[in-house]
C-alpha cells in the first residue's frame, strides 16, 4: 500500500493510526459488528473467514504484512461481512475512514495503492469463487499445495511437514470448503502417489506435475478420495 510514497508521507499515515498488538487467536474485528475503516498488517498474519447462519466456516484468505484488512468498504463506516483472526502474533494499525478519506486527497499515492490493494483482493476472491464452483474436492485440495508450494519453494523442507507445521486439517479444509475428513483421506492418498513425502524434501519435478495434473482433472480417478 506504500508503493510510491515519500518517507515524509509515509510517516503521516502512520501517524494518523492507532496501532494494536494481537496474540494469536484474537479477534481483530467479527462478522457483523460495526466497520470503519482498514487495518493495515505490519507484521504477523490474518485469516480472514465468512462464517454460515448453518456454523460452516470458509476461509477468505490470510494475509500478511503489508496488506490491509478490514474492507471492503474502506472509507464508509458499515458491517463487517466477514471475520478476523491473527493467525500468529501480529501488529496491525487502524486507520479509520474519515482520516483515510483525507489522506488520499492529499497524497494520491496512497489512493492509487488502496486501489491496487482492492484490485489485488478482488482477483483473489474471484479465484475462490472459481475454484469453488468449478473443481471437486480433490481437485481443490490439489490447487492449495501447489499455492503452498509456490510459497515455499526456497525452503528446504517437505510440503508433508509444512502442512504439519502451518495449517491443520481442519484449516485445509476450511480454505477448500470440504470436510475435514475429505482432507485427510486425500493427503493421504497423495503420499501413497509420492506427491508429499515425509521424511525427503519434495525437490523433485514430478510433485508439482502430478498436482497439476490432479488440479486440471487429468488424474481424478488415481487421487479421487472416498467423498464424492
């Protein structure tokens, strides 16, 4: 969101908000309670998720340091549509819609980055709604690991074990929309195919070639778990 902004304006943004420390697990802000403004994420992660009148919970995304959350209005004061969540330990500065409204009348930078910011959000959320209409359990799950992969693919550690270590079961399947049984089943019928390994570091090209190929359907049947 800084992208193109002096170190003087800069230092007026933050200035101009209220900065809160979050332990992991806290609150930053619920569904349906009052919005104003964003909070932009110095350091830590923020899962943000929707939850159903049913209790199902899908999760939206987590975002790092950088982004901001708290939209998708940012200026107009509202309801939140969804919720949010530190993931870890974070530090977050509010910075309410009024005082965001003046600013970028003054600095057109920082519009042009909430505007990105807002675009980036919105091609991210397009692509859930893709992937949730459009690709089966199996397929979804697929899709995940090769994002994890991407993330990842400078660290010498096995995707089997960055899964153990950064996200549940039940966090995989809330980011997927399928059952944390599904989830389990199909991770792994995934290590029966050599796709995760657990003891060797997933160096080798063929992983992310089976899953793609698993993410287009070319597989289906070979990694197809017991939910239909």
């Amino acid at each position: 969101m800084f992208s193109g902004l002096t170190e003087t304006e800069i230092a007026h943004v933050l200035g101009s908000g209220k900065r809160r420390v979050l332990y992991r697990g806290a609150q930053l802000f619920s569904q349906g309670s009052p919005q104003d403004g964003i909070f932009l994420i110095e350091s830590g992660r923020i899962k943000v998720f929707y939850t159903a009148p049913s209790g199902r919970e899908i999760t939206l995304a987590y975002w790092h340091s950088g982004n901001f959350v708290g939209g998708p209005e940012v200026f107009k004061q509202g309801l939140h549509v969804w919720s949010g969540v530190a993931a870890v330990n974070s530090t977050v500065l509010h910075l309410p819609g009024d005082v965001l409204r003046r600013m970028v009348l003054t600095i057109p930078a920082l519009a042009i980055g909430i505007i990105e910011g807002l675009s980036f959000k919105g091609q991210c959320y397009s692509a859930l709604a893709q992937m949730l209409g459009t690709r089966s359990p199996t397929e979804r799950l697929a899709q995940l690991l090769l994002h994890l992969m991407n993330l990842v693919r400078r660290r010498r550690a096995s995707m089997a074990r960055l899964i153990a270590a950064s996200f549940t079961h039940a966090d995989l399947a809330h980011m997927t929309g399928v059952t944390r049984q599904s989830v389990t089943v199909s991770l792994k019928r995934f290590t029966e195919l050599g796709i995760l390994q657990r003891t060797a570091p997933t160096s080798s090209s063929r992983t992310p070639d089976m899953l793609s190929e698993i993410r287009d359907g070319k597989l289906a049947k070979a990694a197809a778990s017991d939910e239909a």
